[in-house]
C-alpha cells in the first residue's frame, strides 16, 4: 500500500511540473478595441467599452486597465464629453509584475451640423460656444489671442489683436451657400471699446492664396459700446 501511494505521490509532481513548465512567463500585454475611432457630436462614448488587455500568457488583465487624456479633453465616469469637436488622445495602461503596456487612441468627434432650416451651426448660442470653435475659421496666434464665451445669451469674444489682419479670427465652416443667390448677413454687436472688425466670407484653403473670397471687397463694421444692428447684403 506505501508503495502505490509513493507512485501517485510521484505522478502528481510529475503532472504539475510539466503544466508549470507548459504555462508562458508573462513578457506581453495587448490591447483590443483602442482603435482610432470617429463620433458623432453629442453620441455617447465611454471610452472603457470594448477594450481588453490580454497577456501572452493568456491571462486577462481587462480589469486592470487605467487610462490618461490630455486637459482638453473632458471625461467623466469613463465617458467622453462629446460637445467639444474635434481629436481627443486618450492613453491606455497596463502593468503587472514590472511589465508595462501602453496603447494611444485618436478619438475623433465629428463637427456639429446645423439643424433643419437653418444655415448656422447654434445659431442663438444656446449650446454654449458649440459650432464657433474647434473649426478651421478659429484662428489665433501672431500675437493674437482669443477666447470665446457665452454670457447673457450673448457670444463674447475677449480678443487681443495681432499683427496679422485675420488674427484672431472666429466663425462657421460649411455653409450652404448658393452661387448666383443673394445674401443679407446680420448681427448685432457691442464693444468695450470702439473697434473696426473685418467681416469675410469665403472658402478657405489649404496654401495660398489660403481663401476664395465670396464678395470682391472687405466689409468693415464699427462696432461701439451700445448695441447695434450691422447687416450688408451680397451675391455670391
């Protein structure tokens, strides 16, 4: 009877040195689902759902899974705020045991579109500054600065002026106008300060002459401490 119990007792070493010796030492860890990805404006997105981490040893590490964004980018209980267009980076991160994985991800929320009849994106700016930032028409630099706001149902442009005539700039791209139709543009407008604004329209470009000017001169407006109505009408 010893010695069947000393030959089990041998076979079970034996079974478990060779599945220690059968199972992979952990040199890797892998992401799934962190691809570079695009979003509609306002969809949900959490940024944890899909993504796994596996070792090369077949073990699962999803839950393990911590992740860093640059301060642009606004994420809260793992969902991404969708309101603000444009690229968000987001990192991914694993270590376990002294092995460190990382994955980068794009994520790429789409530009708001206009509502049915109408040719602006928030036109009353009850989205807040949505649709007039994070475009192409948003340009500072060259000494210019801009920051934009909403205050009393109002878009306010804090603005210091550069040394270039279109810095700082702000506006909409994409909208529908018509060649051959006429346009009247309106706004009203009031300053701190008097101050002479350039209005434009047009198509911009990627290298010069970097725009295609809809009207063949430059309106000005004189915007003054009361409020104002400015309006101009043109065909494209």
């Amino acid at each position: 009877m010893k010695k069947k119990f000393m030959i089990i007792m041998i076979m079970v070493v034996a079974s478990l040195a060779l599945f220690a010796c059968g199972k992979e030492p952990l040199t890797a860890i892998t992401f799934s689902g962190a691809d570079d990805v695009t979003v509609d404006f306002e969809a949900s997105f959490n940024v944890l759902d899909g993504v796994t981490a596996t070792g090369n040893n077949g073990v699962d590490y999803t839950d393990m899974i911590t992740y860093t964004h640059v301060a642009t980018t606004i994420i809260t209980d793992d969902v991404l705020d969708t309101t603000v267009a444009g690229e968000h980076m987001i990192k991914y991160e694993v270590e376990v045991d002294g092995i460190l994985s990382q994955k980068f991800r794009k994520v790429t929320v789409k530009q708001p579109e206009a509502v049915a009849g109408e040719m602006f994106v928030n036109p009353d700016f009850s989205q807040g500054t949505v649709g007039w930032t994070n475009n192409d028409a948003y340009l500072i630099g060259e000494g210019g600065e801009l920051t934009l706001t909403v205050e009393e149902d109002a878009l306010k442009a804090e603005v210091v002026a550069g040394w270039a005539a279109v810095r700082p700039r702000f506006g909409q791209l994409n909208i529908p106008f018509e060649q051959g139709k006429t346009y009247k543009v309106s706004y009203d407008a009031k300053s701190s300060v008097e101050k002479t604004i350039e209005v434009q329209l047009g198509e911009l470009l990627s290298a010069a002459p970097w725009i295609v000017d809809f009207i063949p001169y430059i309106v000005k407006h004189t915007i003054t401490t009361e409020w104002t109505t400015q309006s101009f009408v043109f065909t494209m």
